[in-house]
C-alpha cells in the first residue's frame, strides 16, 4: 500500500512540475516572439518615416515654378503637393498622402489606412495606424494654417500598429510606436524668396 502512494504522489508531483516547465517555455516563447514583433515593428517605423520624409516630402516644390502651386491640399488627414520625385529632368509629379477612411470592421482589426499616392497612382502603403492621422501645417511665421498656399512646414502625427500574442490574455493585443515628424520644405522658401 505504501508503495501505491509512493508512486501516485510521484506521479502527481512529476505532473505539477511538467506543467509548470511546459507554461514557462510557452512564456518564454511568446515572450521572445513578442520581442522580435516589437524590434520589427520599430524597425519597420524607421522605414516607414524615410519613405514619407526622404522620398517624397523632401521633394515637395522641387522643380515647380514659382508662379505655381506647390501645396494643393492641407488638410488634417490629407497632403497633395507637387514636385519632381526623380530628379531634374523627370516632369512634376502630384503626390498625396493620406489617410483613408475603412470601415469599421477593418478599423477594428488593422486600424486606419495611411496611403502615398503618385500621379493618382499608389505607390506606398497601406500602413497600419492605431488612431487617426494628424497633420498640422504652419505659415512662415510658425503660425497653424490650413490655407495651401501658406504652408511652409508641417508636423505629422501618427501610431503604427501591430499586433502580437498575449500571454495574460490568450490573444492577440496591438502593439503601438507613436511617431511625430517635423518637415520643413526647403523648396518652397526657395520658391518664395
């Protein structure tokens, strides 16, 4: 009789322990995935703001006539403007980057859509943002302005989404990297003076 217990309590106490070395490897292992989906999700940020600021932003007004409009469009989820996206020699392109409206099931899921535009054509995105894209547009005195003819700057907020596993939950949560860039536009004060 001794025996039987001795081998039950074993095998009650070889269990808990299996158990408990099963959910700590489960932790483990979620924990590192998350930690690979944070790193990625930053360095996915990264190129997310080269791409909005070096490849386009940057050229806002380059090669446009003074005479011309270089800013078409300045509101707070939509910037259309105008420049020379492949040098001196390419002709003017029309660029928006916007974000635009989904509905609520895919907002639920994936967030807001953040998409670059070339010529009516998409060229970037989408890109997955937890909340609302914000734009704010500045005059040449630092002052808020939506009049497109008076943008010389602008700040542009906005969080991109990703989602990972939750151990405490049992699912899956978004994991979020708020971002703020600041652009000013060297060639419209170019074009200005």
């Amino acid at each position: 009789m001794g025996v039987l217990l001795d081998t039950i309590g074993s095998l009650v106490i070889g269990s808990a322990f299996l158990l408990v070395m099963l959910k700590a490897l489960f932790t483990l292992t979620s924990s590192a995935h998350n930690i690979n989906m944070e790193y990625s999700l930053q360095h996915f940020s990264e190129e997310v703001i080269t791409i909005i600021d070096s490849l386009y932003l940057e050229k806002a007004g380059t090669g446009v006539p003074a005479s011309s409009d270089i800013v078409l469009n300045a509101t707070s989820r939509n910037f259309r403007f105008r420049g020379k996206m492949n040098g001196d020699l390419s002709p003017i392109d029309t660029v928006e980057i916007i974000q635009t409206m989904a509905n609520q099931d895919t907002v639920d899921r994936y967030g807001y859509p953040l998409r670059i535009y070339r010529n009516g054509t998409l060229e970037a995105g989408p890109f997955w943002l937890a909340d609302t894209l914000e734009i704010t547009y500045f005059d040449q005195n630092n002052d808020t302005t939506f009049s497109a003819g008076s943008v010389f700057s602008l700040s542009m907020e906005f969080t991109l989404t990703y989602d990972h596993y939750s151990t405490e939950h049992g699912h899956y949560n978004q994991i979020h990297i708020p971002i703020i860039m600041w652009r000013y536009f060297n060639n419209i004060y170019k074009n200005e003076a």
